[in-house]
C-alpha cells in the first residue's frame, strides 16, 4: 500500500491482512484435498455471511438481529428460481442476491430510523415477520422447505454435481464476496461509513445525510448475505425454514464478536469454529448450544475483542505489523 | 466588575447598523422551542452578519445550546423562521444545511477518535470534492486530497501531528483541529458552541487568532462563557436569559446594562 506514509495504523493492518489472505487462499486450495469439501464449502458460505454481517455491525456501528432474513431468504429465492424457473445456478444465486437487496432496502429504511437497541428490536421484528411469511408461503413449502434443488451446470458447462467444481465455484464466489467487502471498506464510501460510526452528529455537521450511508451500507451487507444464502442452497440442495429464523440471526453475531468486530477476517475464524464445532458435535449426545453458549461467555468476559481481534492487539500482533512497516 | 478591553473587537464597532440589512446572512424571528411544558427559547431574534463575530452569551441554562441546535437544525424549533442566505431553512434537515454553508461545532469536542488527524479533515473534504459515495474506488482516490488537506492542518499548526489519532490529541489541539474540519467546508456561517471551554492559556489565545482570522470573509456566532474573550474578539453581543433575549448590542453597551449585570456578569463574572 503506497498510502502507508501518510495514514496511522490501518495499512499496516492491511498489510498483515494481505498476508494472512494469500495464506488463507492457498490454504482453502489444498483443503478439499485433504478435508470433506461439504463440510468446507458450508464453513465458506458462513464465513462470507459473517463478513457480510460485520461490514454492518463492524464498519457501520449498526446491530442487525434480522440478518437471516436475508441469508434464508435469498436462500430460498435462488431454490425457487432454480428449481421452478430452470435458471442456471450463477443466475440462480444472483436472483437470491437481488431478493436479500430489496428485503434489506425494506428493513434497513425502517432500521436505521431509530438507533442502538430500538434499531436491533426493529430488525427482529422484521425479520420474524418474514419468518412467519415463509412458514406461510405456498413456494417455501413451510415445515418442509425446498428440497432437490438441482446444482446444475455452471454457465451452461461446468457440471456442479462434481464435488471438486462445486468447492473451487464457492471458493471462487466466497473469494469475490470477501474483494468486494474488502473494497467497500478501503474507499472512499468506506471512510464516511467509519466516520458516521466513530460521531454521528460530527458526520451530520459536515453535510453528511447519515440516513443514506447508512441504508447504502445496509443494503449492501444484505446483498452480500444474500449471495452467501444463495450460494448455500446451491450446495446443499435445500432451503429451509432453519436459515430463516432468528436462531440464526444470533449465530451470526456469535460468529461475528467471536471472530473479532470489525476486523477483515475475524468473522471467517468464527464461522469456522462455530461451524466446525457443530458438525463434530452434532453425532455426540452433547448438545451443541450448551458448548456455543460457554465459548461465547468465555469470548465475552477474557477476550472481547475476538480471536483476529486479539491477535492484532497482542504482542506477536504488533510486531508482526511493525515488520511490516519497515 | 473589571473587563480589560483588549485590542479590536467591540470597543471599536459602533454595533448593529440597521441599514446594513445586505450583510445579514442568517436571521431568525420569533424563535421558540418549548420540551413538553417547558420553554427553553422563547421569541429569540438573531441577525448574524458577514465578516462580523457575534457572541451568544448567558447564565447557564438561558438557551444558548438550544439555540444552536436550533439554527443548525438539529432541533426542530416549535415557532418561528429561520434564514439562511435569504432562504427559508425553518424546516430543512440539518445535512442539508451544513451543505449551504451553516457549519457548527460542538461543546464537547467532535472530531472522529479512532481516524487520524489527516483523515479527519479529507473527511470534510469528501463531500465538496464528490469522493463520499464512490464504494468501488480505492482509498488511494482520497490522495488528492492530501495538498488542500494539509494546507487547512497547517493552518491551524497542527503538522506535526498529522498521522496522529484524533484521540492522542490534548484537549485544546483536539478543538483546532475540529476547526481545521469545519473551514474544510468553506462556511458561510460558523457556528461555535463554546470553542474555548477547557482550554489553557495559551490555546485560548492561539484559537481567538484563529477566530478573528477565519471571521474575514465569514460570519462566526459563538457561545462562550470568557468574557475577556467575547470583549476582545466579539462585535456583537447577545445576552440570553431564561430563553429570551435579554440585550443585545456591542460589549461595552451590553457590559453597561444594569438587567445583563444583575443577570449574568453580577454574579458569574468578578
């Protein structure tokens, strides 16, 4: 970053984030070599919402608690179009990415009319709303969900039904996702988002119409969990009620705080841990909200800035982003 | 009660010339604000002129935040007219009127902590220059910035700690460099709620420069509390009490009324 001399801290962070993401993408190439790629391509459809979620809450200072309105969703808008419609699944998911944009211009116009608390409480409400049309709704097929949505052929060409394309497809997806969000927050748009969330009546004063950021923000993060609730049915063929509910609204912020607020990569760690433990503990007689409850408590009382966040903060952290600087 | 009349400002104005209506660039009426049963600003008339400073004084509670927040619109006000550049702004929202150059700043410092000094006042610059919505540029489309950004920080001495967080400031750098933000949008008016309070000596004497040199070509209201400062720097004074407008005119006649003395100064000011 030729900026480094001019601005404080953060190039730095992007520096050590630029090393840790080439780590991470040669990492995510190998894995389906070595681990169940299902299993990986849900820990990437998670990470992507998790980010998705925190370009609201990390970078924009907004709580969302309605997200999986969007995530389930757009879920079930690609299931439809896929399945009902015949669409090519690229098509598919961008139907599902459309569908969470316009359910975010919605909630979001009516969210970010209030702040803190009465913001989260309207997201909620919302998104409970839209739970409840689902459960309704004749094309979401209620209790049973969407099921047997063929994965298709990418473009027409790439058969989806292989594993390995499948993997490299969503890692593709995850890693666009991931550019996009990187990019949203290095810009200049990005600038006025930490401005609005570092004094708000600063930001007004300046001319600023708080209002539009923060609906623009809204609406993007919604568009991108879109993309991930997309992505998801696609690769696991169904659309459910489960994505939809507030439960996983929560599990999204337990991703989010333990991964780390407002760091580029925190959220992808948590998905990861939250998802990965789920899996493993899902053939136990333990039952796996006992387990997430306490890591979140243990994330809350000894590290609060989250995994990434921690790092960034301790000592290894600081001199690997000083090396950096030199 | 003993009030050195330092160099220019009131002493020398002869005050509020009536015809000189052309220079007025923001008027309020009749201006009122009632909260529930309570009337905190009750039949305020105000004309801010061009090139002059105008202090907003007062006990505390007489209104003067109140009437801040009025003109600038964060407060809806429950009767009266705001103008601003011979425009109706009674019931425009407040972004819209830092656009058309009314620019406050806050009692309690607002500049944003965690972004550094540089970055605070390319924020100010963002929206004048059309770079505040572009999400697909990046960050290094804000360099063009860097020259304007660094001349406005060099203005109010605060080079030296360009790459430092606004946070790591002391109190009364944190207050230039809020004014270094506000001049990066060229106001037409400024208004500043106590831009002293809180400060030392010797920033209290490197900011009145900085007033009366920024109120060349601009109208500056101000609340402050200093009455050395308002002698020293202020052409027009207005005395507020209890919501309403007590006197108004320059220091020395305002200093001389027997009601601002038993009122304010009597009993706050030695």
């Amino acid at each position: 970053m030729t900026e480094a001399s001019l601005a404080t801290d953060k190039p730095r962070r992007l520096n050590l984030e630029f090393v840790l993401i080439l780590i991470g993408i040669a990492l995510l190439l190998a894995a389906p070599f070595y681990f169940y790629p299902v299993f990986l391509m849900k820990v990437l459809c998670f990470a992507l919402f998790a980010c998705a979620f925190n370009l609201l809450l990390g970078y924009t200072g907004i709580l969302s608690f309605g997200h999986a309105a969007f995530f389930g969703g757009a879920a079930y808008f690609t299931a439809h179009s896929v399945k009902v419609w015949g669409l090519t699944p690229e098509l598919g998911i961008l139907v599902g990415v459309a569908g969470a944009a316009v359910l975010g211009l919605v909630i979001g116009f009516l969210a970010i009319r209030r702040q803190g608390i009465y913001s989260t409480m309207i997201t909620l409400a919302l998104s409970q709303m839209f739970f409840f049309f689902c459960l309704q709704a004749p094309f979401t097929f209620g209790e049973d969900g969407i099921q047997g949505i063929p994965r298709g052929h990418l473009f027409g060409l790439i058969d989806l039904n292989q594993p390995l394309n499948m993997y490299f497809f969503v890692l593709a997806v995850f890693l666009l996702g991931m550019f996009i969000i990187w990019r949203i927050i290095n810009s200049p748009f990005g600038m006025i988002l930490k401005s609005v969330r570092e004094n708000e009546p600063r930001a007004i004063s300046l001319g600023y119409s708080v209002a539009r950021y923060k609906l623009a923000a809204f609406v993007m993060s919604a568009a991108l969990t879109g993309l991930a609730g997309g992505m998801k049915a696609i690769v696991f063929q169904f659309a459910t009620l489960t994505d939809v509910s507030w439960q996983m609204s929560g599990e999204v912020v337990l991703m989010t705080l333990l991964g780390g607020i407002g760091t580029l990569v925190g959220p992808i760690f948590g998905a990861a841990l939250i998802t990965a433990l789920g899996n493993y503990l899902a053939t136990s007689e333990f039952p796996v909200t006992v387990i997430t409850g306490i890591i979140f408590m243990i994330c809350v009382l000894v590290f609060r800035r989250g995994l990434i966040g921690e790092l960034y903060a301790s000592r290894f952290g600081r001199w690997l982003q000083n090396k950096d600087h030199d | 009660m003993s009030v050195s009349h330092g160099s220019a400002g009131g002493a020398i104005s002869p005050g509020a010339n009536a015809d000189k209506v052309s220079d007025v660039v923001l008027t309020a009426r009749g201006l009122r604000r009632d909260f529930g049963g309570f009337v905190a600003v009750n039949n305020v008339d105000l004309d801010v002129r061009h090139a002059k400073i105008h202090a907003l004084i007062g006990p505390n509670g007489a209104g003067k935040t109140t009437v801040f927040n009025l003109l600038t619109k964060f407060l809806q006000p429950s009767s009266g007219t705001i103008t601003l550049l011979g425009e109706d702004i009674t019931r425009t929202d407040p972004a819209k009127v830092a656009r058309m150059g009314l620019v406050r700043s806050f009692q309690i410092s607002a500049v944003f902590p965690h972004l550094s000094v540089l970055d605070n006042v390319r924020v100010a610059l963002q929206r004048p220059h059309h770079l505040s919505t572009q999400f697909w540029l990046p960050m290094g489309a804000l360099d063009q910035l860097n020259d304007r950004a660094m001349q406005l920080i060099e203005s109010v001495g605060l080079q030296d700690a360009r790459n430092r967080l606004a946070a790591d400031l002391s109190y009364g750098r944190k207050r230039v460099l809020e004014i270094a933000t506000t001049l990066a949008l060229e106001p037409k008016v400024l208004l500043l709620d106590e831009p002293m309070a809180g400060m030392g000596h010797e920033d209290v004497h490197h900011v009145s420069d900085l007033i009366r040199d920024v109120a060349r070509d601009r109208a500056v209201l101000m609340v402050e509390h200093n009455l050395k400062v308002v002698a020293d720097l202020c052409d027009q004074v207005t005395v507020l009490q209890r919501g309403e407008i007590l006197t108004s005119g320059d220091y020395r006649t305002v200093s001389r009324d027997e009601r601002v003395r038993v009122a304010y100064m009597g009993t706050e000011h030695e």
